[in-house]
C-alpha cells in the first residue's frame, strides 16, 4: 500500500474534506391539510397524496 512520504498540512486535510457536509432534506406542502412532508410520500397528518385518500389516519 502507498503511504505519503510527508505529512500533509491540516489546511491541506480540510479543504479536501470541504464538501463532506448534510444536506438538509427537501420538504414539500401537503396540498390538503399544508403540512410540511417528505416528496413522495403519503401525508402523515391527513393521509392524501396527490389529492387521493390513500390512507385512514384517523384509525392509526
């Protein structure tokens, strides 16, 4: 295996780890109830996703 011959500077180090970051997660506006929700995904709070009932919140 290669090993680095010199070490390599703290500065070096972090500007290579520069964009090693989270990105915050996309959220959209549930169209029946505007709740905040997940792309793609069913409503927790009313059960609509796309303007359909998919699921019966109320018994969960």
């Amino acid at each position: 295996m290669a090993l680095p011959k010199r070490r390599h500077s703290q500065t070096r180090g972090r500007k290579r780890r520069t964009h090693y970051k989270v990105n915050n997660p996309a959220v959209s506006i549930c169209t029946n109830c505007n709740a905040s929700v997940l792309p793609h995904r069913v409503c927790t709070v009313c059960g609509f996703y796309r303007g359909k009932k998919i699921i019966d919140v109320s018994s969960v």
